[in-house]
C-alpha cells in the first residue's frame, strides 16, 4: 500500500506539525509552512492533527497509486488533475489503484498540501517526520531529503469519517493583497518612532530569494538604532532587520537563534498566508496586540478539532 513518487517538481517535502523541543540543541521545528491549509487537510479526513502529508511547492509534479484511497488537496491551486480531469484544493477525492496525479504551475498560491486517509505511514526523527534538507534530519529516509523519482510513500490502512469539502469561509484567497497583523516585541523599542511608522505605512515586495528559511521583504530602508545585539532564539514569523534595512521574516526552517533586531513577529496563522504569496506581491504591516492573534489561534483550533 504505497503513494510513489512520478515526478517530484521542485520542491515536495514530508512533512507533520514540526519538531519540538529541540531548538535549545541547534535543530529548529520545521513542519508545514502553512498551518492554516495543513489543519484542514487533516480535518477533511479525519485524521489526527499532526498526520504526515505532502507539501508540494510550485507544482509540476505527479504521483501512482499503488491502491484505492481516499485524499485531500489544501493549500494553493496548482492546477491538479485526476487520472487527467482536473481537480480543486479544499476537497476530497477518491483514487484508485494505478490513478495518476499530477500538478501543473500555479494558479493562485506557493503551496498544496495532498493528504491521504489515515496519513503516511513514515518513522519519526526526534518525534517528527517533518522534512528540513538544511539539517538533514526527517522525511522519508529520516536523513531530510527531499522526495525523489521512484520514491514509495507508505499508507497507512485506517478508514476514517471524512468530509467533502472545506467550509467556504475557510478558504482563503491567495490573490488578494495581504495586510498582516505584527505583535511588536521588546525589541521594537530599538527603532524610531519614522521608522515604525514606515514599516506600517509603506509596502513591501516578497523578494526572489525567499524559501523555507525566511521570507525576504523588499521596500524602504527600515534602520534599527542598534545592530550590537546577543543572538538569541527566534522563533517562526519572527521579523528581523538586518543592517540593510530590509525585513525578514522567519519561516519553519529558521536558524534557531539570531542577533539581528526584531521589530515584532507575525502569528503563525499570517506567517502561513505569507507563505502563499509569489516573489513580487505587494505585502503590507499593521499592527496587532497578542490578545488578538491568541483568540484568532484559539478559534482556528477549536474549529479545526470538530469532526
């Protein structure tokens, strides 16, 4: 009972809710970049919260299966088709044995997530199976490599509930302009009255050279006060300054410590919509008080554990 891999595009990851516990030792979390559609995914078939699923970024990629099964796409539109007709994320669909499919270039979004019932059945490194290749740790070796031709994807034989689709109000629009909301930290208390009010004022463009590790933000110089800083841990949508005055916001494959100044951090709920926008959106800042983006958290768990 297996997925295999036919052609992995540029970049397919396994990957679970992440690794914790560890940054103390160098090893960051890793997991899905975007919790919001990796959740749903889960929920459309009943599976449990933190089961192995596929990220596919930017497509141009197909998959066997080696049995019938039922699965989920959530995440971006990456032009999805079964056996040749094409499908939709925020759904689910029924494969059979020897089904084909496959993934053009994107629609609307960065990343799907494909979900099978029950989850892939893949051992855990540090009690996760999240892929991160910088670290060489997860995935389906164990040794973070991305997924290859001819990789064979075990399933697990469960039989859940499952749902059909996603509520429509859940389904977030990847071509829309995007406003975060940023919690300001201690150390916002580096940068000038101007130059908060630029970063909050101004918009900003997802550079070329963004990944896993961090977004890369292009737009008016942003100046810290003082670049003279003890690194210490950072954590996921953490927005650092760097002597160039251009943001960066810290995605699942972080570092685990910086010394770069923070001027706040994103939820990981907006860090999630980030990572869905191509190189070249316009992004803007607004800011956000941690009560709310809590409550938002909160409310988004609550509805995402219902079966």
């Amino acid at each position: 009972m297996m997925l295999e891999v036919l052609q992995p595009g540029p970049l397919s990851l396994l990957q679970d809710k992440g690794r914790f516990g560890f940054q103390d030792q160098g090893i960051t979390t890793g997991g899905p970049m975007d919790e919001h559609a990796y959740a749903w995914g889960n929920w459309l078939l009943g599976n449990s919260e933190d089961a192995t699923q596929v990220e596919i970024t930017l497509g141009m990629a197909a998959f066997l299966f080696h049995q019938s099964i039922k699965f989920a796409l959530t995440g971006a539109d990456l032009s999805a088709s079964l056996d040749g007709k094409p499908i939709f994320p925020w759904f689910t669909y029924q494969a059979q044995a020897g089904s084909t499919l496959k993934f053009g270039r994107p629609c609307s979004g960065m990343r799907t997530y494909l979900s099978v019932q029950g989850g892939f059945k893949v051992g855990p490194v540090l009690g996760s199976t999240s892929t991160v290749c910088r670290e060489g740790i997860g995935g389906l070796d164990g040794q973070g490599k991305k997924l290859e031709q001819g990789d064979q994807l075990p399933l697990r034989a469960n039989v859940n509930r499952s749902t059909n689709k996603v509520p429509r109000w859940a389904i977030p629009d990847y071509e829309k302009p995007i406003k975060l909301g940023v919690i300001l930290g201690y150390q916002c208390e580096l940068f000038s009255d101007s130059a908060k009010q630029a970063f909050f004022s101004t918009p900003f463009r997802i550079s070329q050279h963004s990944d896993r590790m961090g977004f890369r933000l292009e737009g008016q110089e942003i100046a810290a006060d003082d670049y003279d800083l003890v690194s210490e841990g950072v954590g996921f949508g953490s927005i650092q300054i760097p002597p160039d005055g251009q943001p960066i916001v810290l995605m699942k494959d972080r570092q685990t410590i910086g010394g770069y100044p923070k001027i706040g951090a994103l939820s990981s709920l907006c860090a999630g919509q980030l990572s869905q926008r191509r190189p070249g959106t316009k992004v803007f800042f607004t800011p956000m008080s941690l009560a709310q983006a809590e409550s938002d958290l909160r409310l988004f768990r609550q509805v995402v554990s219902r079966r």
